[in-house]
C-alpha cells in the first residue's frame, strides 16, 4: 500500500495558511495589499473585537467580474503574474495567488465586488475553504471583504491569539505602516465602531507623517535624499538626535511601496547615525527605497516581509550614506570622522572636568595596562591624515571588533580588527602612548562581579572618563558603570512603588500635549491606570492627543514625551508573554533609563557614595534591568598575576 497521498485542496490550503495569516493583522496586511493592488484610492478597514469577530476592508478599486471573483479564491489564482519571467520584476504587492485561498480556509468570508464592465455586483459565500454561494449583489463598484470569525475550524490557531489590546495593536501598526507608504490614499480605521484614524489624501509623505504622528515628531525629523544610479533611491525622514528610542519599533522600512522587516535597512540606518546616538538608542525612521525590480526578490518569505538583495552591500552603502548626509547637512555631524573624533576627544578628556573628582590625585587619565602583550605597539595621530573612506572602514572595523570584545567574544576579532583597536584607542589618545593590545588579556583579568561579593566598605575614589566610577575595597579595584548602577537603583524604585508606595509627581508649569499614532494611542489605553500608579498625570484630549499634567519626581520633564513615546511603542504584550508584570517591568526599565545619570556626566563625590550605598541595598545589583553587567572587577590577586608578582 503506498503511503503518500496528495493532501484535499482545502488541507493544503489550511497548511499555507498556517504561514500567511499568523494573525488578524496579516489579514489585514493581505487584503489591504490587494486593494492597494486593485488601485484604490480610498480605503477603510472596519475591525471588531481585535479582528477575531470580524475584520472588513472596502475599496474602490478596479473590483471583479463575477468569475474573477470566484476564482480568486482558488490557490495560486493570481491577475498579477502570468510567466517565470514576471517573477524576477514584482511591481504589485501580491503575486502568490494564495491569500484569499488560505483566509478563505480559516474563516467565514463574504466577498461582495464588481467591475466597470459588469452590470450586477457578484456576493460570494465562502466558509472554511467551501464554496457555499455566489449570486447578485447590488454594488457601485469596488470591493468590499469581510472576514468573519477567523481561525473558528483551527482550534490550535485560535488559542494563540492574544488579547483584544494586543491584536489591536498590530492591526492599527499595520494599517500605519500602509497609510504612510500611501501618501495620495485617502483611509479610516474603525476599532469596535470608534474611528481610530482618518486620513484624507495628502500630498506626500511629510504631510501624511503628520497626519498620524502630529506636528510634534515631524518637527523634528530630517528629510533624507540620496541614491546610486541602479542600486537604489532612497528619501524619507530620519529624527534629529534629540528625538530617540530604545527599539527599533519606530523605524519604517519599505520597498517599492512595501512595507518590509529587514535587518538589513535596520543596519544600515544605525550606520548612518554611528557616533551621533548613544549605543542602544535608535532613531525614529521612514525611509523608502525605490530599487530596481530586478535588483531585489520579494519572494523569499511567506508574507513577503522580508527580502533578498542582489548588490545588499550597495544598497546598506546607499542608505547609510544617504542618512549620514543628511545629518551633516542638519549641522549634528561634522563632515569627516577626523573632526568627530576630535571633537570628542576634547569633550571627553577636559582635564579640569574630573580631575576634581579624583581624590587626592592629579592625573589626566586612568589606564588599565593588563598583562603584558608580546610585542607593545607605538602608535600616534599620524593615522588621523588618512582619507575619509580608508577612515569609514577602519570607523566599522573598530565598532565591530569593540562589540566582540564587549561581549567577551575575544577569540573572534581578526587581526585587522586587533589593529584598527589599538590605532583607535591611540588615535583618541591624541598622544605618542605605548598601546598593548588589550583585548584577550583584559577579558581575563577584569571580570564581572556579583553583589553578594560587595562589601560596605567600598571606597569610591573617581571617576574614569567622567563615565565609571573607580572604587576599591579590601579585595582590590572596582569599576561601576554610572548609568546602568543608577539605572539598577531606579528601576527597583519604580517597581516597588507600583505595590503600593506612595508616588512623588513634579506638576508641570504647563501641561505639555503629544499627540499618539494610532498604535500609541491603543497601547495607551491598555497601560494608563500603570502610568497613573507610577506618578503621571495624563488626559486623553480630542482624537489621539493626551495631555501630560504631571510626571514621576526622578523624570526630567524634557524628557518625558520621549518617555511615553517609548512606553507606547514598546507595549506590545505578546513579545514578553502576557503577563502584567512584565508590561510593568518594562515600563519601569523605560523610565529608569530616561532618569538615570548619563555616562559623560561628571558626578561629585557624595553622588558616588549614594549611588555604592544604594546599589548595595539593592536585590539584583550586579545586572542591569537591560542585562548588562553593572560592576567590573580587578582583584589583588589578578592585579598581582599580572605584574607577575605571584
Ligand atoms: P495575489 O494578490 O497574490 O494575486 P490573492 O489571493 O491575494 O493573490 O488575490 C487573488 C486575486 O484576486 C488577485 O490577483 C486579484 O486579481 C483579485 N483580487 C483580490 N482582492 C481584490 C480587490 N480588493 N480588488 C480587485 N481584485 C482583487
Ligand atoms: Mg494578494
């Protein structure tokens, strides 16, 4: 007997669905596509209990005829494709002829449509897969498809769908993210019948940006232009430093009017603002990338998020580029790396800064000189004169190679690298200075520590680039990073008043308004009452506009639209399970890093001693709430093995 059987259409149909409707919102994705496909010029997404009562997109588009419409349930049914050749020039959205078959499999769907050259509209009933009526339907034109009970035959599917606020989350991020690629078409979203965002069209992108964002975030973003004759196009905007996140949750990448997920872009924009935000900060971002059809295949993933490059190095060159210029041309860059590090090189190391801070010592700079390397290198500025492109390089092989080391992946930097650390850390040194190289002996002496092994009798006695604190105790040296210790203290602060301390809230002089997205303004909904808890004061105004009247005491109030910004962006239940708790827990990750002492910031004496007495008493000392270790530690002992005194 064989055992191979060629699965019922309607399983195999279940099984792609299984990979193209993950959830309401890839519902909604597809069939907004469709539309946009079907050049509609206005579109409305009609929504019900998170999309799992009903999920209704209407257009205007081109529409169907009545056998059209029938057959563009079955699998790989597709207007859009015809030959192989076409599959290596994608200009619609779909292609795959599969989105109305696997939604189709998985729910109850009503598709009403007519075309110009029909006279009647054409209903069509279709319920897990099975066809169960086509008729008339009076209709003007355009398509209107509702989905009704989705997953109500795939048990397993339904049970991971996540709250209500969850799917309504994703669902208003998505419709956001088409509107945006969309400028010239006009969309309404409803939400349980409430209209959570209307947008007439608009005549580009800026106009749009401020149609869902408000005027407050396009203010403050920078237009960005740039391209390379058959690699790619790129303009958008990209926020000023000022304006930033700890995710990457509020960059939006599209391709050809795609909206795409790809690490990629992602890359390439943190490129292009190297050196400009703080490592773990990201820019806010809309940025599109007209590429050549052929120099791009969308066909790599099964909701077409993610893509695949021909010349990927070019197209990363292009954006980075693209948005390095225009932050020069906004004035937040200098024109050459040379000037930058200059530049540092001064704010930094300003003797007079934290020589106060180190008792009793006179000393311009601190090094830690480890274990004696082979071959001790003399390196000077002589390397600052090299050309811009040579100094783009080594700028890369030096972030690469200090992020292995950071992560204490030693054995993975490549001699190049080792030598580009050496040549960087002498270049900022700005002096002839004998360099070993640090990396694998470092990591062997300085180690991480754990709280348990911290004594009350810690000695702070300065401050190492106005960024760690130095401390000693009978066992040997200490180093604290300022801004994770503090960020530790706050954080455990903030949670613990969220069990019930009394909250201490600064009133603001004037309130202050920011206006939600329309994905912001659901995560608000589901996390006022845990900002109310935390001391803020805030009041939802007309449409998708709150009002701040007052905020926690620790948070400084230019901080604080940033703040909820980030907390809204990052509310997103499911990526941490479903728990309270943790939406708390990152909630008061968030403010605890906007309150916390930055490093660069010189810091007195006694603001040194509270923060070792207050790390003490502390639960989890050694980490921050982010994961990152807080203290380092160089014993007698190994100080001694490195002098070779032992
Ligand atoms: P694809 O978009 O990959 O072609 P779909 O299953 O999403 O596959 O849709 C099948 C076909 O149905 C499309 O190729 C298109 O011809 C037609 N279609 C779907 N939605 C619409 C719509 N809103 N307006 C007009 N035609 C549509
Ligand atoms: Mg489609």
């Amino acid at each position: 007997m064989n055992k191979i059987r060629v699965l019922p259409d309607n399983l195999s149909n279940q099984i792609a669905a299984g990979e193209v409707v993950e959830r309401p919102a890839s519902v909604v994705k597809e069939l907004l596509e469709n539309s946009l496909d079907a050049g509609a010029t206005h579109v409305q997404v009609d929504i019900e209990l998170g999309g799992r009562r009903l999920i209704r997109i209407s257009d205007n588009g081109e529409g169907m005829g009545r056998e059209d419409a029938v057959l563009s349930f079955e699998r790989h049914a597709t207007s859009k494709i015809k030959t192989l050749e076409d599959l290596g020039r994608i200009e619609t959205l779909g292609f795959r002829g599969e989105a109305l078959a696997s939604i189709a499999s998985v729910a109850k769907v009503e598709l009403i449509t007519k075309n110009e050259s029909e006279t009647a509209g054409t209903k069509v009933l279709i319920e897990g897969g099975r066809l169960q009526d086509v008729k008339d339907a009076a209709h003007p034109g355009g398509t209107i498809i509702s989905v009704r009970e989705l997953f109500f035959n795939t048990p397993a599917r339904r049970k991971f769908m996540r709250s209500e606020a969850t799917e309504n989350y994703h669902l208003a991020s998505i419709i956001t993210h088409y509107a945006l690629a969309n400028p010239g078409v006009s969309f309404v979203f409803t939400n349980n019948g409430r209209e959570a965002m209307r947008v007439a069209p608009a005549k580009d992108l800026r106009e749009r940006a401020y149609q869902i964002f408000g005027a407050g975030l396009i203010e403050s973003m920078l237009r960005v232009e740039g391209g390379r004759e058959y690699v790619a196009n790129v303009s958008g905007y990209v926020s000023a430093p000022r304006e930033r996140r700890t995710s990457r949750d509020s960059q939006y990448f599209f391709i050809n009017g795609r909206f795409v997920k790809d690490k990629l872009l992602a890359s390439a924009l943190s490129e292009g603002f190297r050196a400009v935000l703080p490592h773990g900060s990201y820019p806010v971002a809309f940025l599109f990338l007209e590429i050549p059809l052929e120099e791009v295949d969308v066909n790599v993933h099964p909701a077409k998020t993610e893509v695949r490059f021909r010349r990927a190095e070019a197209v990363k060159d292009v954006i980075a580029e693209a948005v390095r210029k225009s932050l020069v041309n906004s004035g937040y860059i200098q024109t050459s790396i040379e000037t930058e590090l200059e530049k540092s090189t001064t704010e930094n190391y300003r003797e007079e800064n934290y020589a106060a801070a180190i008792v009793g010592a006179e000393q311009a700079r601190i090094e830690f000189v480890p274990e004696i390397a082979d071959q001790p290198h003399t390196q000077n500025i002589e390397h600052l004169q090299e050309s811009d492109s040579q100094e783009e390089v080594f700028q890369t092989d030096f972030e690469s190679a200090a992020t292995l080391r950071a992560n204490g992946e030693v054995e993975n930097i490549s001699a190049t690298q080792q030598n580009v650390l050496v040549k960087e850390t002498s270049v900022y040194e700005k002096r002839e200075y004998a360099v070993i190289p640090p990396v694998d002996s470092a990591t062997k002496l300085v180690k991480e520590s754990e709280v348990d092994s911290l004594t009350a009798n810690i000695l702070p006695i300065g401050q190492l680039h106005e960024s760690y604190i130095i401390a000693v105790d009978s066992e040997g040296l200490l180093l604290i990073d300022q801004h994770v210790a503090h960020e530790r203290i706050l954080f455990d602060k903030f949670r613990k008043k969220e069990s019930g301390r009394q909250v201490e809230s600064q009133n603001l002089l004037l309130p202050e308004t920011l206006d939600l997205s329309p994905a912001q303004a659901i995560a608000f909904d589901l996390v006022e009452s845990e900002l109310e808890a935390l001391g803020f004061s805030l009041m939802r105004l007309s449409g998708r506009t709150i009002a701040i009247k007052s905020i926690p005491a620790d948070i400084p109030s230019k901080e604080v639209k940033n703040l909820l910004s980030e907390i809204l962006d990052t509310v997103d239940q499911e990526k941490r399970g479903n728990s309270i708790e943790n939406i708390r827990d990152d909630i008061a990750a968030s403010m605890a890093c906007k309150a916390a002492v930055k490093v660069n910031m010189k810091l007195t004496p006694e603001k040194m001693r509270w923060m070792i007495d207050n790390l003490l008493i502390n639960s989890a000392a050694t980490t921050c709430p982010h994961g990152r270790p807080i203290i380092l530690r160089l014993t007698m002992k190994d100080i001694e093995r490195g002098f070779h005194r032992t």
